[in-house]
C-alpha cells in the first residue's frame, strides 16, 4: 500500500453537511477497498491564487471563484483505490480542484531493502562496526596484559 495526501479544493459555498458526505464518501471508498485513512484536515476558506472556473455553473449561477475551501485526506491505500478516489471527486460538482501527492514517512525508508538507501540500516551497519572495534581493542588490551603477567612470573 502506499501512503497518499489528498488536497482537493471546494466551492467556499458547500454546505457543511455535502463536505462531510463527501469525505465520508471518500474515507468508505478507502476503507472498502483495504486502506487506511489515517488523518483528514480541514485548512479552512482561503483565497485561491487565481480565479477558478468550473465546468458548469451551480444552482445559484456561480461559475468563477476566488475562495475556496482547503481539505487535506492522508491514507494508505492501493494505486487501483487512489484511481478509484479521483473518479469520485471528478463527479462531484463541489470539488474545483484535487491532487494526489504521494508522502514519505520515515516508515518509508524502513520498507527499502537496498542497505545503501536505507538509513536506518546504515546506522544498524555503523553501530555494529563500532562494537566490533572496541571488542578487538579490549581483546588485544586483554592479550597485552596477559603477556605482561608472564613476563612476570618468570
């Protein structure tokens, strides 16, 4: 499964209860289909950077807007299911704009098996290179001293 951001934006006019149909529309297309959704973000109204333009006017004759609604969905989920999200959000009249990105969690680098590319198998490797280090030095401090005892002795 790979982990994906969501970022759609919506008309600053959808009701309260359409966004939460939406979403959860959203989160059970996820769900149905084996993921995750792991957290869903509302970053309120916001000035667009430009003027957006939808394909065809709403109920009150709106067609241009210059604010929009910010919503972010994080979730782990197949490349069929992500296919499956964009054709939902595609139909509904109130998104203006999405986007998929996929994240890089740390939980990432743990997944890749190439040791140069893993980090934290490269620390694993150095940890692991410094005890051997000092294991050989106590050995050879611990043959010297030996040696120094019979010395001695004789």
């Amino acid at each position: 499964m790979v982990y994906y951001e969501l970022v759609m934006t919506a008309k600053n006019m959808t009701p309260f209860h359409e966004l939460t149909s939406l979403v959860k529309t959203i989160s059970h297309r996820v769900v149905e289909n084996g993921g995750i959704v792991r957290t869903i973000r509302n970053h309120g109204i916001r000035d667009l950077p430009h003027r957006f333009k939808t394909k065809y006017p709403d109920a009150e004759g709106h067609r241009y807007f210059k604010k929009g609604r910010f919503i972010s969905v994080y979730y782990d989920a197949s490349p069929y299911t992500q296919n499956l999200v964009e054709y939902d959000l595609r139909l509904n009249t109130n998104v203006l704009r999405m986007t998929h990105l996929k994240v890089r969690n740390p939980m990432w680098y743990v997944n890749i098996m190439r040791e140069d590319k893993n980090p934290y198998i490269q620390k694993v490797l150095r940890q692991e290179a410094l005890t051997a280090a000092e294991e050989e030095a106590r050995e050879r401090e611990e043959e010297v001293e030996a040696n120094e005892e019979e010395g001695e002795d004789l």
